[in-house]
C-alpha cells in the first residue's frame, strides 16, 4: 500500500526592494555597516525615488522596505527626516507597492503620521538586556530597551500590523533571548499585533566601527526552537538566507519551527557583504526538502487592521476579491 504523500509545507519570502531615505546616522552602533558619518552621505531624492520605483512597475517586486539612518529627535532636521521618510512611502504606495517602513524609535505622532502610509511597520527589538548599553549600544541612545520596548507597545496601541526581532551575537547569553522573546510574546499578547520575528545572526562586514566575532550560525536551529516555543503560534518566525548561507542549517532552521525568509531584496543595505542566492535555488534547496518557497505579502492578516483610505485602497488592489465559486 502506497504511503499518504505530505502536502508540502509552505514557506514564505516576501519579494521587496529596499529604499533608503539615509544613511546618516546619529547613532553608533559598533556593528553596523550601514551607517555613515553625518554630513558623509547624500539623502534620497525624491526624483532619484520615483525612477528607482518606475523601474521596479511590472517586476516581481511587492514590498518596499524603507530603512534609515537616524536623525536625534532633539535635532530640528527631525521633521525634515520624517516628512522625507513619509514621502518615500507615499511615492511607493502611488506606484502601486506595499510599504514598510523601519527608520528606527519615533514619537507617537511620528508614528501615526507614517502609519497612514505603510502597511506595516518594524523596529528590531535587537536585544532586552541593558548590559550592551554598555558596549555595543554604548553610542546608541535609540538601542535603549526600555525605549524599544515601548515601541512595540506603542504600535500596539496604535493597531499598527508590526515586525520586530533579535539581533543575535552580540555579547548577550541565552538567557536574554528567553527575556526578549517573553517581552515580545507579552507585547503580543496585549495587542496582537505582532506578525513576525526575525532572528537575525549579526555577520560581520567591511565597515564596522568594531567588529564582533560572527554569531555561530550553527547555534541558529537551537534559537529557533526556543523562540517557537515561547512565541504564540500566530507570530511567524522568520531567518535571512542570505545570512544564514549554509544550507543545511536553513533547512534545520525551519525543521525548528521558522516559517519565512523575509525580504528577498537584490541588495541588502544592512549586510551589503551577504547576497542572497537566487531565488531558483532557495526554491529547489527547499523543494528536496518538501518545502514550497512562496511570496507574501508584508501585512499577514490585513483583515484584522485599520488602515487609512490611501492605504487600503492599494491592498484591495492585491488582494483579489474571492469569487462566490471560490468561497
Ligand atoms: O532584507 C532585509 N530585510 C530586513 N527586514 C525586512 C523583512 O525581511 C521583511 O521583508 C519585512 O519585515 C516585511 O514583512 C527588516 C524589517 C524590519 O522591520 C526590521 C529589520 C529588518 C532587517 C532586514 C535586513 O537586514 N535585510
Ligand atoms: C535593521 C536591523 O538590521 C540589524 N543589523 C544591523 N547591523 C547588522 C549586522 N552587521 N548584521 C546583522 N544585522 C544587523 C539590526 O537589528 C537593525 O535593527
Ligand atoms: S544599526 Fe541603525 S541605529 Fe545603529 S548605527 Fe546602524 S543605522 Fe544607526
């Protein structure tokens, strides 16, 4: 008798182009190779903006993920940077994309402005131990995790659909993934608005201030399966490929529970010494397995949000309505 064969397990990416408002940065993180010296870097010009989302109408690109460089919010540049932000996500949404934007801690009004054009929001939790404000965080006053925290809870309040995650291999120990992950569950469990974790294995680069030893990639699966099980089973675990380059630990990661590769984006801005593989090959890597590599979108559950008119007039153009035949 022929064995019932397994409907292959769906795994997700979400097909996203990443756009950067700046790369100026009031902040130091010593691991970042993304930031650059204020008063170094030229902003994204709203010209050069709109050819790159031009270019980009008719691909297979869903999601832009605006990411940033900081500017203090004591700074008077501060609403400058904001606007500039807003815009870029208003300008993506105008052609036809699904916005996400992750810029770094905002105020509640900075983030209710930007909320009316995203249809998610993220801010990596990175890590809740406050001994890394002691080395890592030393020059970074947004890393402070009291004020991260609260931005979990804030877009909670707000209704904001969100993505947070750790940041892993930074001096923490295993005990602190515990604490982090039991503040994002509780997060969760007030306001159900968590969508998505990330963890993120810190990969050394070229232009650190500092660098650390990389994160033991091997260790990847063991987080994996302590993040499932403290995380409700409606937060999706996601792991970047390209980060993650050894295939047989990102089999092992999902064998553990994580559901999602994130963006598979043609550069990434925070690692730009990891490129992913193409997206056939991830495919196949994952087919052998039983895996099927989907898209997604950047919003999971839409249905369960309010969005502003703007917002939601480009998800309905997604969404396809389901005929009574389908239903
Ligand atoms: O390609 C990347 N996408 C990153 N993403 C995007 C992520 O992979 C997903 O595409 C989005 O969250 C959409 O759901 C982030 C999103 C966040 O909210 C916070 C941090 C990151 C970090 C990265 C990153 O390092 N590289
Ligand atoms: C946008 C997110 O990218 C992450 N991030 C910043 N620098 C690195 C690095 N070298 N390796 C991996 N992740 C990094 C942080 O978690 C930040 O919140
Ligand atoms: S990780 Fe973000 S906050 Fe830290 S220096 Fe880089 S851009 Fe700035």
């Amino acid at each position: 008798m022929a064995l019932p064969t397994m409907a292959p397990q769906r795994i997700t990416y979400s097909p996203a182009f990443t756009l950067v408002p700046t790369y100026e940065c009031f902040n130091r993180c010593t691991y970042c190779n993304f930031r650059q010296e204020i008063g170094q870097a030229s902003w994204l010009s709203i010209d050069q903006a709109t050819q790159i989302l031009k270019s980009l109408q008719g691909k297979e690109t869903i999601e832009i993920l605006i990411l940033s460089g900081e500017v203090h919010p004591q700074s008077r540049h501060r609403s400058t940077w904001v606007d500039h932000s807003f815009h870029i996500a208003q300008l993506a949404l105008e052609y036809g994309f699904l916005p996400h934007t992750n810029i770094g801690p905002l105020s509640r009004l900075e983030m209710e402005k930007l909320r009316t054009v995203n249809v998610s929001m993220g801010l990596m939790l990175e890590q809740l131990t406050p001994t890394l404000l002691d080395t890592v965080h030393r020059h970074a006053p947004s890393k402070d995790p009291h004020l991260r925290l609260g931005q979990l809870e804030q877009a909670g309040a707000l209704g904001i659909p969100f993505t947070t995650g750790l940041l892993l291999g930074l001096g923490e120990t295993a005990q602190d993934w515990q604490d982090t992950l039991g503040a994002i569950a509780a997060s969760f469990h007030r306001w159900g608005h968590i969508q998505e974790v990330i963890l993120q294995p810190y990969r050394s680069g070229q232009t650190q201030l500092a660098p650390l030893p990389d994160f033991p990639l091997d260790q990847l699966p063991q987080v994996v399966a302590i993040a499932r099980s403290i995380l409700p089973a409606e937060i999706t675990i996601q792991i970047p490929p390209n980060l993650v380059n050894h295939p047989g630990i990102l089999l092992d990661c999902l064998a553990a529970g994580a559901r999602d590769l994130g963006g598979i984006v043609p550069q990434d801005h925070v690692n730009p010494d990891y490129d992913h593989a193409p997206l056939s090959i991830l495919k196949q890597l994952l087919a052998n397995q039983g895996w099927q590599l989907q898209p997604r979108f950047p919003v999971y559950t839409p249905w369960k949000f309010q969005f502003s008119q703007e917002v939601q007039d480009r998800l309905d153009t997604w969404y396809q309505p389901i005929s009574p035949d389908q239903a």
